[in-house]
C-alpha cells in the first residue's frame, strides 16, 4: 500500500498552492450543486487560507470571479481537500483530479468530506476544542459528544455540505462563507438560552479568523426520526389526507419561535416608520425580475397595489429578528412536536442583512407560499388544501402570538407577493418547468384587493417529480 503524502501548506505558499489547484478547481467548483456561480465561467480564483487539518487534509478558503460579474465582490468558499499518490476505489466517487503542476504535482486531489477518515478526524476536532492555524474547534463545555460515531455525508444538501454522525449529531459545513458570526450559530445558541426547545441547541461550532472572522460550521443533535414539512405535506395530499391539524401546530411552533427570538435580540421601530423604504426595495425587485421575465409583465401594475398599500401604512408592530427563510422544507416533524432549523436565511445575501430586524409577517408569507407550492406539486391541483393549511396556519400562530397575521393585511399580502416575484426569477433561471407555480400566485395577488386574501387561480401545471421546498 502506498503512503499517504502529506503537502506542508507552512512550507508553500498560498500563490505556489495555487499554481497545483487553481486548473482543478475552475472545472470542479462549478459542477457543485452548493457553488452560487452556475452558468458562469470562473476567471479567477484567490488562496485565503490554507491549514492542514491532518496529514494529506487540506482546509482551504478560496475566492472566486467570474467573467460576467466582474464588477461585483469575490464569492469565498470553504474547502476540505485529500491529497494521495493514489486514490483508492472506494474513494473513487470523490476525485477532483490530478494537480499537474506546482508542490503537488503528481498528487491526487479530492473531496475529503466524502472521505471517512477525514469526517472521523474532524468531529475528534469538535470534541476536543483547540486552535490550527487559524481555525478555531469550540464547543458547549457541559456537552460531552461521544467518540466512534459513524459519519455519513447527506446528498441532499444544496448551499451547503452535512455529515450525520452516528444519527446522533449533524455538522453543517458553510460552502460559502462571510465575515461575521452566521445566523445559523448565533440564533438557535441565543434561542437555547431562551429555554426555546423548537430549535436544536448548537453544541460544537467551527470558526476562523483569517482572513477575517467567520463561522464555517456548526454541530447540532440530529432528530433521526423526523421528516420535513415538505414531505409530510406531499404524502397528505398523495393520500387525500387534510393536513390542517399539522398545519395549525406548525403555525402555534413558528409563533414560539417568534417570541423566544423578540426575547433574545432586541427589538426594532414599528414598520410603519420604515414602510417607504421596503415598499421601494420591494418595487425594484419587481421591475428588476419583470425586466428578467417578460412573463410578469400582465401582471406588474396589480402587483404594485401590494406595494403602495404598503407605503401607505403609518403603523405597525416592532420588527424582530426572524428566521428569514421560512417554508416547509425547514421544518421538521418528530412525533408531535415540530421543530425549525437552518436560520442561516438567503445564503446569497450579505449576513450583516441577514441579520436585520424584520417583521415576523414576512416568515409567516414565507410558510403561505409553501402551502401553495405543494398543493400545485400534483394533479389534479387541490386549491381548497392549501386555502385550509393557510388558515389553519395563521390560527395557530394567533393562538400561541395573541396576534393574528391576518390582522395586517396590507403588510401580509406585500410579503407574500414579494416572495413570489423572488420565486418567479428563481425558477425562470433553474427550474423553468417549475415557473406556473408561482405565476399563479402572482395572478391571484394582482388581482386581489388591497385586504383581501383569496385561493388563487386554476391555471394548469406540469407534473413534477423530486420536489422540494419552495
């Protein structure tokens, strides 16, 4: 057997790294399913750090441009890459390539989050907290997490990357990282210490100091027995089933979140006083997307009453930190009892917006626009389901708020619509088969009534196969 050659990052230079990885890379990041720049070439690529993790382990953080977003700031990437004389067969599936030139001429280059003995090494990381380089392990001193726990990489992942070990633990690693703590450490740590149990406590986190602070993982308990909210809600409508009883739980558990995180952080100004403002981000994204999809463009004179309506409103309750992607497929079901999870919000934006008060109708809109999307996921459609999940939804969050969504029309239905233009773009660009769904939430909401609140039309939709969250 041959011996695993450890490269010394101490020894070369971030550039003469570089030199063997920089070919690999343009030709493998883009194949990522977790890599933001799909469609675009990358035309350059920048070493921020590199730390070996153990030997023949390479922890790396990696700038990307393209060439057709020069304008705009570099995307950096979190990397755990092998290095081997020769990759074994069972270690086949993770091949990046071989590096031609540079320190590792020669060497094999692959994932090693896929790999074993690089995953066991990283959770010995987590349960023994320390510093390498500038990586800091850190975890809950009053947690012990158990050694030999199996680990296996989920494949369903997206913007990110977990490994589950031993149906006990799941480390979410952050492919795309930026400075600042993210809110998917900082809001469920804040939450535990609420006594909030809607959301697993983190026990362990990884952090980095170079070539700024960032977090770039997070260990949290794995509820081995739950299913998604978007699988649950497709098997009810497979089955015929009404899904009310869960949707009016899933509305009592969002409400307590809501009010352990107004506990937690501190409140805004009512959105009244800032109404203006949203309604005029909220009419860019509308023109932008219209502009992008000519589909929307029957439709943007209705969707703009959202807007105005908006504008117009001088009150309000206080904004709050939120989730701030909240749908069926962040919502887990473990016996009774439902739970919410991934409060990282939209990776593709900045996470000092992330993690701006909002109001907590805009999670609520969120969930409504996820009813709709299963209930279009099938044929024949069943408007009726979602209506029901809609409103059994809402009554459930006003049980557990003392405060009723609903009671704020104006500002509910200019979320909801807001959402669904996002949705519209989302789809033109990665799912076009996919874009009825939403356009028909969008000829509902411009037809609609400033404060009124309807089941949305019967326009035909594909059929759709592996679906997911919407």
């Amino acid at each position: 057997m041959r011996k695993v050659v450890s490269p010394r990052p101490s020894s070369h230079s971030p550039a003469l790294l570089l030199t063997s990885l920089a070919g690999l890379l343009r030709t493998w990041l883009p194949e990522q399913r977790w890599f933001a720049g799909k469609g675009r070439r990358v035309t350059e690529l920048a070493l921020l750090s590199a730390t070996e993790l153990h030997p023949g382990c390479l922890h790396l953080l990696v700038s990307t441009r393209h060439d057709t977003a020069a304008h705009l700031p570099g995307d950096c990437y979190q990397l755990l890459l092998g290095v081997r004389e020769v990759l074994p067969p069972r270690l086949a599936h993770t091949r990046i390539g071989r590096a031609s030139e540079g320190p590792l001429a020669g060497m094999m280059v692959y994932d090693a989050l896929q790999e074993p003995r690089s995953a066991d090494l990283l959770l010995e990381r987590l349960r023994t907290p320390g510093t390498v380089g500038p990586l800091r392990f850190e975890r809950e001193a009053h947690v012990a997490i158990p050694a030999g726990l199996t680990p296996r990489l989920l494949d369903a992942e997206q913007s990110n990357s977990s490994l589950v070990y031993g149906d006990s633990y799941i480390l979410k690693i952050f492919r795309r990282v930026q400075p600042g703590i993210n809110p998917d450490l900082e809001v469920p740590w804040a939450l535990a210490r609420q006594g909030c149990t809607r959301v697993p406590a983190p026990v362990a986190w990884i952090r980095t100091s170079q070539p700024q602070e960032a977090t770039l993982g997070v260990l949290q308990p794995f509820l081995r027995d739950a299913d998604d909210g978007w699988t649950l809600a497709l098997e009810s409508l497979a089955a015929g089933r009404d899904f009310t009883d869960e949707a009016y739980e899933l509305g009592k558990a969002t409400a307590e979140v809501h009010l352990a995180l107004a506990g937690a952080f501190a409140l805004g100004v009512p959105v009244g006083r800032r109404s203006r403002r949203l309604a005029a981000s909220m009419n860019e994204r509308l023109d932008a997307t219209s502009r992008s999809v000519p589909d929307l463009l029957p439709y943007v004179d209705g969707l703009r009453g959202a807007f105005d309506a908006l504008a117009a409103l001088d009150s309000g309750r206080p904004v709050q930190r939120i989730h701030g992607d909240l749908h069926l497929g962040q919502v887990l079901r473990a016996g009774q009892r439902w739970f919410v999870i991934d409060f990282e919000g939209e990776p593709a934006r900045p996470i000092a917006e992330r993690r701006h008060p909002q109001p907590p109708v805009r999670d609520v809109a969120g969930m409504l626009r996820s009813f709709d999307y299963a209930a279009r996921s099938r044929r024949p459609w069943r408007p009726e389901w979602a209506r029901h999940c809609r409103d059994a939804y809402c009554a459930g969050y006003a049980a557990q708020a003392r405060w009723d969504p609903r009671t704020e029309p104006e500002l509910l239905r200019a979320y909801e619509t807001d959402r669904a233009v996002y949705e519209v773009l989302y789809e033109a660009r990665h799912r076009p088969d996919w874009l009825p769904v939403p356009m028909a939430a969008i000829a509902r909401l411009a037809e609609l009534a400033p404060a009124s609140s309807g089941p949305g039309s019967q326009k035909p939709v594909p059929s759709f196969h592996n679906a997911q969250g919407g």
